[in-house]
C-alpha cells in the first residue's frame, strides 16, 4: 500500500528520486503511464498486470472502452531507478502532467498506486477537494464509504 506525500525537484534530465519506502514496495521494475486527472501514475508490476487484464475484458465495440484502453496503454513505459533512486520521467509524460525540468514535483501514495503531479496543480487540486471532502464521502456512502 502506498502512503503519504513527498516533495521532489526533477532535474535538468527528467529525473525525480523516488522515496525509498515507495522504491521498496514499486519493485526493481515499475509502470509510468498518464494518469487521471492530468497527472501521472505509477504502478507496481503486479498491480498494472491487474489493470491490464481489466482493461482486456473491456469490449472492444464500445468506444469508451478504446479510448480508455488507449489513454493507458499507449503512454505506458516500464521504468527501473538508477543507483541514486531516480527514474526518467519521459518527456510526452511530463508534457501531459504539465511538469517542467527543475520544478518540484509532488509523489502521493494513493493505495495502490504512487500519484506524479506538478506541484501547482496538486495544490490546485487539493485547493478544490478538501473543502468537499465531507461531500464527496457522503456521496460514496451507498458503496461503503
């Protein structure tokens, strides 16, 4: 499960350091892809095999179901961090997140994936959401919530 919220520059490469409790449980090879939102997510082998085989019994005569199985697919990339802890954020990925070389970058663990986002549109985001937050679960609350 990932936690937690962590601020990180990426450099003049691409390059952001992933945190070491999230380097432990992504694995040695990890999946970055666009996320929702306009951000960017990554996954561990195992759980974007889990996504993957959900997307596979879409069916393919519904346009929904190309459009999202493109939107995750065709910008997916198998990743692994260097000796430093670092992995590439490609550049069609940091172009779509709206992130910029030597900008700060926020990594959010949300269960079962780890959430990129420019750090303004995290704070745009969180800016939004948390006043609705009370809202947004009492909306959930016919599925558990």
């Amino acid at each position: 499960m990932f936690m937690g919220e962590y601020s990180h520059t990426i450099d003049a490469k691409g390059r952001v350091i992933l945190p070491a409790d999230f380097r432990a449980e992504l694995g040695v090879s990890f999946i970055i892809t666009k996320g929702l939102d306009h951000c960017l997510f990554l996954y561990a082998q195992a759980e974007w095999e889990a996504l993957a085989a959900k997307l596979r019994q879409l069916p393919l005569v519904r346009p929904e179901a190309r459009a999202l199985a493109r939107f995750f697919f065709s910008s997916a990339r198998s990743l692994e961090c260097d000796k430093q802890g670092r992995f590439l954020v490609p550049a069609n990925l940091r172009s779509y997140a709206g992130i910029a070389l030597k900008q700060t970058v926020v990594l959010a663990g949300t269960d079962s994936r780890i959430e990129v986002w420019s750090k303004e549109q995290w704070r745009s985001y969180s800016d939004e959401v948390e006043p609705d937050v009370a809202a947004i679960a009492a909306t959930l609350a016919d599925v558990g919530i």
